[in-house]
C-alpha cells in the first residue's frame, strides 16, 4: 500500500519523498556488503586493497563505487564501467530486494559507543542548490570544489542504482523528528542488522512505514520547515530546512545529473529527480563537529608565522586562561608549537588561516584531523595549522549571513566514522528484475 497522495504532497512541498529501499536479500553478508564512504582515504589506497581482501568474492557496495584513492589511476573508466555491471547483475540475480515504501531508521553505534540515529528519506534536488548564492531549503554548508563533480557525475551516469552516503543535518533540538521514532523501533520490520568492517561499529535498520509514523514525520518536517520558527530562532524568514553535513559533493553530482536529464526530456517525477540521504539531527550526541587542520610543505615556519602576525593574529606567551578557543590556532612544526589567537571575532578562524596559507609558497596543502595525525606530520617535517572546532550552533547562523564555510571547515567524525553504503535506490523507472 502506497503512501496517501495528500501526504505525499505535503511531503513535496518540504522537499521529500518517501522513498522505494533496495537491501541485501537474506544470505548476504552485511559486514562485507558495507563498505566505507568513497571519499574516505583518499591518500591511502591500502586501506581499499585491505578491503578488497576481507570482501573477496563476496557480493559488496566496493563493486558499486569508485574510492577516490583510485581516481589518479588509469583505470577509471573501466572501474565505472565494472560498476554498473555489477549493480545491473544484483538486481537481476536477487542480490539486492525491495524493502518497500517507506523512511529507513538507522541506528549506528560507532566503535566508541556513542549512538547515532538518522532518517533515510529521498530529498528533491529541484530544491537543491550546491552555488555560493544558494536560498534554497536544502544547502550545502562548505563550499563546493566544482572540480570535484565529474567523478561523480560520470558514476551516476547511465547507473541503474544510487548508492547513498550523504549525511545531511536537520536543526531539531526539541527531538521532534527521528527521536520520537526511537523510542517504538521494535515495532517497525527489522531491514539489517550488523557489525561494520575496519573499526566501523554497528549499524541497524528498521522499515518506517506505518501510516502514523509517516505521518509523524510528515508534521515533524512541516513544523521544522516553518518560517515563523526560523525566524524567531535565528533573526531571518530565509529557512535552510536541510544544512548537507557529509557527501556535498555526491549531492551536487545528483543534482547536475538531473539537471543533464531533465534538458534531455525526462518527466518531473523521474526518479533521478531525488536523492536518497541521511536524516541526522544537528544536535544530536552522535554527531560530533571535529576540526580539519592544514599541513603545508615547502614553506619555512619563520614565513609562516609572519604571515599570521600580518593576518590578524595575535602570537600567545603562554596558555591563557581566559582564552577564546574558537579564537586560537596552533601552529606545529618539527621543533615546537606556537599559538596565536585572532583579533578578528566576527570571521571563522578556518577562512582566516586558509587566507594565511594562500600567501605562503607551500608546495603541498592536506587535510587531517585528529592528534595522531598532527604528530605523524611534524615528524614527516611539515607544518600544521591546529584548528579550534567549530560550534555547532555557528553553522547556521553562519551560512546565512556569510553563505557556505570554506572548504573542509569541520568533520563529522572520524573517517570510520561516516556513513558505509548498505541501502539503494533505483535511478530509473521500473526497477525489474527486483523483487
């Protein structure tokens, strides 16, 4: 039984669908099946060999996407090619089933213990907007590298499967929209259940299709859409409904898919028109907002911390007690550490520094987070700017006045953290061979 067209509209004018889900048939094994976001590792291809080995011949999401630690080789075409091979032959041969209609409820437990609970939900992408000047409902909070997008796009391309790894954020602090779902999971069908390879944790899911729970939803959603609210929380009627936190760039792929097949003729309801993503609540406990430090090569520390002192910042004598965290960047080289703290309260320390090492002659800028890594760079002889987390409760109020962060400005998590592929989605009509 299909979802009321009455609440299917309401349901469209807050930018969902509630989507048809493809899962493993009974007999696959989950923990090889789901593998970690592609653009995970990306300077570690020994992570994806590792994985290629614990998979084997099972059937696996690895033969369904493209890790980016591969896009540098010469093999891309025929890995996409491969793909699409692959996700023809799991529908054809019953790898893959449908779960029917209705929202995903997802129970992650990361391999630290902290529980994080999302939504599956189909997201229209006419609502979608990945550019800088951006007002609509669904938005990307980093900028976008538009550079980024044909990888993705020529995956997507000619697919007959999307496999999601988006993680995109609601503002929901009353808990109206995936905690009330919680706390009666044991009624709703049970859709996977397992550990997650390489330090992954666990993941649970449960078919969310009753008509009161859509229902629930459906209001959850209107209520967090409206303008009044967003007004009086954060001071403008300009609602972002959904801030993307994980996987802009998959998303901004979708959406230039759609975009190339809607000039080419295809009808509004065009399944490619939507996007299958995760629900997450911005305030949830599980979803923990890391910094993402700058390591530079090439350029000496003296430069660097010139550039800083002409930047704005002001170089610290010692752990200040009083001291604005989201104020103070750390500079580490091989020999020491230095802190400086900002004179500029009103810009994110992250568009700061990036501005710093513009000026700099580096010959290479990475990206990392967590302490380990820090350490592991200055003993490779390079220089990292430590970064202060952000505050969660800057992103919104931000991206509103300033529009989108810059780029890489916070993590979800660890790389381990984010989301593994399991679920699917059809991209065109019909779905045979699936059942």
């Amino acid at each position: 039984m299909g979802v009321d067209k009455s609440i299917s509209d309401r349901l469209e004018r807050v930018a969902v669908q509630v989507p048809d889900t493809l899962i493993p048939a009974p007999g696959v094994d989950l923990e090889k099946w789901a593998v970690l976001a592609c653009d995970q590792h990306t300077s570690a291809p020994e992570y994806w060999r590792e994985v290629e080995q614990f998979v084997g011949d099972a059937p696996s999401t690895l033969r369904c996407i493209l890790p980016e630690a591969y896009l540098e080789t010469g093999s891309v075409d025929e890995h996409i090619n491969s793909a699409h091979r692959t996700m023809q032959s799991y529908i054809e041969d019953g790898t893959l089933r449908n779960a029917g209609e209705g929202f995903v409820l997802v129970r992650r437990t990361l391999s630290n213990g902290t529980v994080r609970d999302g939504l599956m939900v189909s997201l229209d992408l006419e609502q979608y907007d990945y550019r800088p000047e951006s007002r609509t409902p669904i938005r990307a909070t980093e900028a976008t590298i538009v550079e980024r997008i044909p990888p993705r796009m020529r995956i997507r391309n000619g697919a007959p499967l999307e496999f999601p790894h988006i993680l995109v954020l609601v503002d929901d602090p009353e808990e109206t929209l995936i905690e009330p779902l919680i706390g009666r999971r044991d009624l709703f069908r049970e859709l996977y259940n397992t550990p997650l390879m390489f330090d992954g944790g666990h993941v649970s899911g449960y078919l969310v299709s009753e008509e009161d729970a859509v229902v629930q939803v459906t209001e959850a959603l209107e209520s967090l859409a409206d303008p009044n609210r967003f007004s009086r929380r954060y001071g403008t009627d300009e609602v972002i409904l959904f801030p993307v936190g994980d996987g802009n760039h998959s998303l901004a792929a979708a959406r230039r898919y759609w975009e190339q097949i809607k000039q080419g003729g295809a009808s509004s309801d065009h399944p490619a028109r939507f996007a299958l993503v995760e629900l997450v609540n911005l305030r949830g406990a599980g979803l923990p907002f890391h910094p993402i430090h700058r390591t530079i090569s090439g350029a000496d520390s003296q430069s660097a911390m010139s550039a800083l002192e002409s930047n704005g910042f002001r170089r610290q004598a010692g752990e200040a007690d009083n001291r604005d965290d989201a104020l103070t960047v750390a500079l580490h080289t091989p020999d020491t550490i230095v802190e400086f703290r900002s004179e500029d309260d009103a810009t994110l320390v992250v568009a700061q520094v990036d501005e710093v090492i513009a000026e700099l002659d580096a010959e290479k800028i990475d990206y990392i987070h967590g302490s380990e890594a820090v350490r592991a760079a200055t003993e490779r002889g390079e220089m990292v700017f430590v970064l202060p987390p952000l505050n969660r409760d800057q992103l919104l109020p931000t991206v509103i006045e300033n529009g989108a962060l810059p780029r890489k400005a916070f993590s979800l998590g660890r790389a381990e953290d984010k989301r593994y592929y399991l679920e699917s989605r059809h991209l065109i009509f019909g779905g045979s061979g699936v059942q």
